[in-house]
C-alpha cells in the first residue's frame, strides 16, 4: 500500500558515494529542498569535488555555510575534513576507491567521513550499487516500529538491526525492493508518520496499524 502511496517519490540525494557524503553533511536540520538547493550552489561556487574543496576560499565557504543552518563554522569545517580524508585515503576520488574495495572496508572507509554511521553507510552502499543491501534511515525506522514490522529495541542501534534484519528476511527482495522500501517509508516517515503529531487519520494504513492499540506510546 505505501509503494502505491508513494509511487512517484524520486530520490533527491545525488547518485555518487561523495555526493551523498556532502549531501548529507550541507547543511543542519534542512529539509531536502534547502539542502537541494545548497548542494547546486556549492557545486557552482565551489565544485562538489575533494580538490575544489581543500582550495576554496574559507570566505566562500562561510557564505554558503551561513545559509546551512546552526554553527556555519562547524558545517565549514566538516566539508574541509570531507575533502580531506577524500583526498588522503581515497587519492580524491572515493568513489572509484570504494568499487576497488570489499563490502566491509569500503563500509569502514564510508563510516571515517563525518556524518556517516551505519545507517549512512548501508545507504550509500545501497543506492550507489556497491553492494545490495537494506538500508533504512531515522523516518523509515519509526514507521516499521510503529507500524510492527520490527521489535524496538534498547537503543537506536539495536533498532535499526531489528529492521535491516526484517528487510532482508524478505523473500523477494533484491536493490531494487531494498531501494523502493527505503524511498516509501522514508517518505511516509516524512509525511504522515511524523515524530511529532503523526497524521494518523490521514494514513491509510491506520486501521491495521497497531499504533492504535499502543496509543500514547510514540
Ligand atoms: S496510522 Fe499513524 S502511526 Fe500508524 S503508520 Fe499511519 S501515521 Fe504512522
């Protein structure tokens, strides 16, 4: 039901593993309108690339990060490690290093840029096709907690194993299943399920969701 809810949800994050990592790390609480629209003028001002980066001027720099939310000096600061663990363990193209390793280090290199834990680092490897696996981030996770679809468990971590271990229990899934459940519950995370204050009269799932029955608890 979620698939046809969503099925036009398109992924705005950019395709490459460097990209994402910049993607994620533009701006500080922004929705991706704003961070879409700061990755575009970063990659004209700047160059979304580990070279331009460690040469920007730190005055260009502050200018972008000054739109990116809180603590604009830390944002620049993040962008310039990012270049420069690109550049040192990656000879600025981490992309093409990451294809050369194993599943695991190229997770492991993933997971040194700031701003990329587990979660991070099982998206990139999924959608950047590095290796087929389930991801989930923070929306998708509330809505397969609330919706039952894994156990919540005593920590984030031991949360988001729950659900990648139900994601990949499933028969049928392959990148392509694994790509689609993350853009669908991401999206009704976003949307309806929301942390605060979900939209449950407007779910379409509300009648067989056992929220309803554990009310008050999210
Ligand atoms: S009914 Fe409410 S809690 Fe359940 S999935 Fe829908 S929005 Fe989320």
């Amino acid at each position: 039901m979620l698939s046809k809810l969503y099925s036009g949800a398109a992924r705005a994050e950019p395709a490459t593993a460097f990209g994402i990592v910049l993607w994620k790390n533009i701006g500080y609480l922004i929705d991706d309108d704003r961070r879409a629209a700061l990755l575009a003028e970063f990659a004209t001002r700047v160059g979304a690339n580990p070279a331009a980066i460690a040469a920007a001027p730190r005055g260009t720099l502050m200018d972008i990060a000054m739109r990116a939310g809180m603590r604009p000096q830390d944002r620049v600061e993040k962008w310039r490690e990012i270049a420069s663990l690109a550049l040192e363990h990656a000879n600025g193209d981490l992309d093409a290093t990451l294809r050369k390793l194993p599943a695991a280090k190229a997770a492991a290199l993933l997971k040194a840029f700031p701003g990329i834990a587990q979660p991070g680092a099982d998206e990139i490897m999924l959608f950047t096709g590095l290796e087929v696996r389930p991801a989930i981030d923070s929306n998708g996770l509330r809505t397969m907690l609330r919706l039952g679809l894994c156990k919540e468990g005593a920590s984030y971590s031991a949360s988001y194993k729950a659900a990648i271990e139900a994601l990949q229990s499933q028969p049928k899934a392959n990148r392509a299943w694994f790509e689609r459940a993350f853009r669908v519950l991401r999206q009704h995370g976003q949307t309806l399920c929301k942390r605060t204050a979900p939209k449950c009269t407007a779910c379409p799932l509300e009648t067989d969701c056992p929220r309803l029955l554990l009310k008050g608890s999210y």
